[in-house]
C-alpha cells in the first residue's frame, strides 16, 4: 500500500515540488542504493548534478533515515554501533567524501542487507555480521556503499530523471524505501511494475554504479588497511548462497551480482601492492554478540562455542571462541560460566572495552549492579564519555535504581549524541522512572523530532512547558521551551508550506 502510495505523490508533482518537497519524503531512499545515474562520468569535483546541491542531499537523507527509524526494528548495542561507525569513519577518511557528516543505523534483521542514501546515510542489518565472516568482508560492504554517497550517484541520478524517467523514477524510489526495511518482496514487486524498457535502462544506470562503487570502494579498501581481496570472497559467497536458496539475499536485490562483477574484484584485488593482513580480533567479538542474539537454542549454543574453542588452533581463534562461549553462557543465564570463561581474556587484555562491557553485562545479570558500577568506574576515568562504557554504566544505574542519576548522566551524554534515536527513548523511559515527568514529555520531544513526527514534538513540549509553568519554573526555562515549540512550529510549516 505505502508504495503505491508514495508512486501517486511523485508522479503527479511537477519536477520543481519534487525537488522541494517530494524528495524529503522520498528520494533519500534510492538512488544512492540503486545508482539511477548516468553510465559514466568523470571523478568527483565540486559539481556533479546541477539539480541537487550537497545540502540538499544532507536534508533528503535525514528524512529517510527518519522514515527508517519510524519503520524498522533498530538494535541499541553500543558496542555494534560504536564498532560500524569506527569502521566507516576509517574507510571515509581516505575517501572521496567531500561532506564528512555521516549517520549511521543498525537493523535488527538476520537477513543480509546494507544501504546508503544520500546526505552520508549508512545503514546495515545485523545480517552482515553473520554473513561477514572477516573484518575485511565487512568492511567491504561499508567500503561499497560509502563509494555510492561519495560519488553522488543520488545527485547524479535525480539529473537523468529529469530526463524523462520522472514515473519509473517514483516508482523506484518507493520500492527501495520497502526495501530498505527489509520487505524486499515488495520492493521487487514494485520495481517489475515499471514497463519494460525503462526497467532495462534503469537497471544499465545500476549496473555501471555498482561497478563504479565496488572499485573505489577497493582502493579505498587498500588505503584504509583493508585486504581488497575480501571483496570478491564475499561476492563469491554470497552468489553460492543465492544459487542454492529459495530466495536471495536481501543485499542481492538491491546490488545484484554476477560472475563477471565477482571476476572483476579479483581481477583487481591482485593489482594492489602485495602486503600482509591480520585478522581483527574486534570484528569476531561483534560477531559472536549477532549470534549470540538471533540464537534460538541456547544451550546449543554453548556446547557448539565449547567444540569450537576445543579445536582451536591458534591464539587468535582460541580467544574469538573463548569470547563466543562467554557471551553463549551470558545469553543462557549461566553467568558464573560466563565470568569464569572471559576471565583469562580479561587477564590478557583488562582494558578492551568490550572484554570490559561484558563483565559488566555479566555482572547485571547476577544481579550485582554496585560491583558493576565500581568495574565500569575505574574504566570510565581512562575513557570518559566512551559510549559503550556510559551506556553500560547506564545499565548497571537502572539495575541499581538510581534513576535519578542515570537520568542525569543519560542527559549529559545525549549531548555527545544528539541524533541517536534510541538513547532519547530510553532517557525518556528513564526519567519516568525517576518521577521528572517534564522531562520525560521533553526527550520523548527530542525522539520525535530525530523521526519527523513534528507534530508530536510540539504536543510533548507543549506538555513539558505547561508542568514547568505549573510547577513556577525559573523564567528562562520557561522561554527556553516556548523557543523549542517556536522552532518546531517552523518546521512543520516549512515542509507543508
């Protein structure tokens, strides 16, 4: 339905409120993933559409990532999240990205998908973990889709549009924006409704933008320290499993693959200057967090990570296998295990952050929240305002029932990151805990705005200044809340003016 939907509003507007008013509803979902572009063009200078400016694209991406976040089921591990960004910013900075601002989601799906739009949107399920199965693999994918935002193939494709393609452009876009929250089906039901010759055009522009992006992505692989090679070995796997499963990954009905595409990444891997990689111990701890997440049979689970960590072989997978059997015990409820498993990791490495978050999750689900507290203390002096370490501190404060001071802290810490959707609804909850209802009504206020529900923003400010005026609020609290409703009510009148 919403496709058919978003089809309708596209094509009956001209070009002009497309542009102003469409595309922030829309066009954020396409053509960055699909590349709708021209087949060929010279490498990025300061001008590549004269349609769609990099301001334009930065406004267009925040709304999709909006209309994700409303949509689709995100997961808040900060050790996932804090690992994706950290890796993304280290391919980014030896990329062609001109406009650093990058946002970043994490889908709580097992099947295999990633995605960026427009505007340095990042998007990935937590299907790539499992299917990744090297830090090199992953980062291939992130390397290929930040080639897609550094290219402009949105801006790049919004001008071919103009062209001609306005309702196969729609409609394209709308397919995507289902695609993206992992209802691929639809999405493909969409896309086969565009009549056939615009079909085989628009999928030549996909063609050339997905060669376009696997190569820069490789150099940019092998500049940022990354073994370019594990492109075309995740290629190649993951056409094994579209040629024996009912249905392909997700990640194959927005970037389709073949032979030739794999071919060409190996051919190219072997033209990098030869040079040694090591495995990322890092990667394979975020890994075995994914599995430990989606599996069902617990203990399973346990006795499968004990196999593997009996048959290890060397240092590395040893500590990767120790690692998994730790958090299957966690996952089981058998925390004494668990603690007893990570204690040698611990021993050898006390200050891995996510060694650290670990005890500490272990520690809560014994029900020991003050020895967790006193644990992440000492590792918050070393890395104060770390994210993983606050929001397991955080953690460790609720499970203590000092609601109070986590709301507090959760509140100094939301500063650091304004735009994570995620810690205002949990600060939301929080202070609701803590009795501070006028706070509650103002970081619900802050979660709305990061998903465009504007209008509710407004409603949970209009609440908050109430209770302030009630309650004889100091003056400049007061003007500060009637100056946040006056911002919002710019906003609302700006998309529907």
């Amino acid at each position: 339905m919403v496709i058919w939907v978003l089809v309708t509003i596209v094509q009956t507007l001209m070009m002009q409120r497309l542009l102003r008013h469409s595309l922030l509803l829309v066009l954020p979902a396409l053509l960055s993933l699909q590349g709708q572009a021209q087949p060929s063009l010279p490498s990025l200078g300061d001008r590549i559409s004269g349609t769609v400016s990099m301001d334009q694209e930065y406004e267009m991406g925040q709304q999709f990532l909006s209309q994700i976040r409303r949509s689709a089921p995100t997961i808040p591990d900060a050790l996932l999240n804090d690992y994706l960004e950290n890796v993304t910013y280290k391919l980014a900075s030896r990329s062609q990205l001109q406009d650093h601002r990058l946002s970043f989601i994490v889908i709580d799906s097992e099947e295999l998908n990633a995605f960026a739009a427009p505007g340095g949107i990042i998007g990935v399920n937590t299907g790539l973990f499992l299917n990744a199965q090297s830090e090199a693999e992953f980062a291939s994918v992130m390397a290929h889709e930040i080639a897609h935002v550094s290219q402009r193939h949105f801006a790049r494709g919004v001008d071919q549009a103009q062209a001609g393609r306005i309702p196969q452009l729609a409609t394209l876009l709308a397919s995507v924006l289902v695609m993206a929250t992992s209802q691929a089906d639809h999405g493909i039901a969409a896309i086969t409704a565009v009549q056939g010759n615009a079909v085989e055009n628009q999928l030549r522009f996909s063609r050339n933008h997905e060669a376009e992006a696997d190569r820069i992505g490789q150099d940019n692989m092998f500049n940022s320290g990354f073994d370019p090679a594990a492109m075309g070995m995740l290629f190649e796997r993951l056409i094994g499993l579209n040629r024996f499963g009912r249905r392909p990954p997700e990640f194959l009905l927005s970037h389709p693959l073949t032979e030739s595409r794999v071919a060409d990444a190996r051919g190219r891997a072997i033209r990098y200057r030869q040079r040694e990689y090591g495995n990322n111990l890092e990667y394979q701890i975020m890994r075995a967090r994914v599995v430990a997440h989606y599996a069902t049979n617990k203990q399973a689970m346990v006795q499968e990570y004990q196999r593997l960590l009996d048959e290890s072989t060397s240092e590395f997978t040893r500590d990767a296998n120790r690692y998994g059997l730790s958090v299957a015990y966690w996952e089981n409820k058998q925390f004494a295990q668990a603690s007893a498993t990570l204690a040698p990791l611990l021993a050898k490495d006390p200050n891995r952050i996510s060694y650290v978050v670990t005890q500490a999750e272990i520690y809560i689900g014994q029900n020991e929240a003050g020895q967790a507290l006193n644990f992440l203390r000492r590792h918050l002096d070393i890395n104060p305002n770390n994210h993983p370490l606050t929001m397991s501190y955080l953690d460790a404060l609720v499970e203590a029932r000092a609601y109070s001071e986590a709301a507090e802290v959760m509140e100094r810490h939301s500063q650091t990151r304004p735009g994570d959707h995620n810690l205002w609804y949990q600060l939301a909850d929080i202070w609701g805990q803590a009795g501070n209802i006028s706070k509650v009504h103002q970081a619900r206020a802050e979660y709305f705005l990061l998903i465009y529900d504007f209008r509710s923003a407004r409603e949970q400010l209009r609440f908050a200044l109430r209770i302030e005026s009630e309650n004889g609020a100091a003056p400049a609290e007061e003007a500060r809340l009637r100056q946040k409703i006056r911002d919002v009510e710019e906003m609302v009148e700006k998309l529907s003016g």
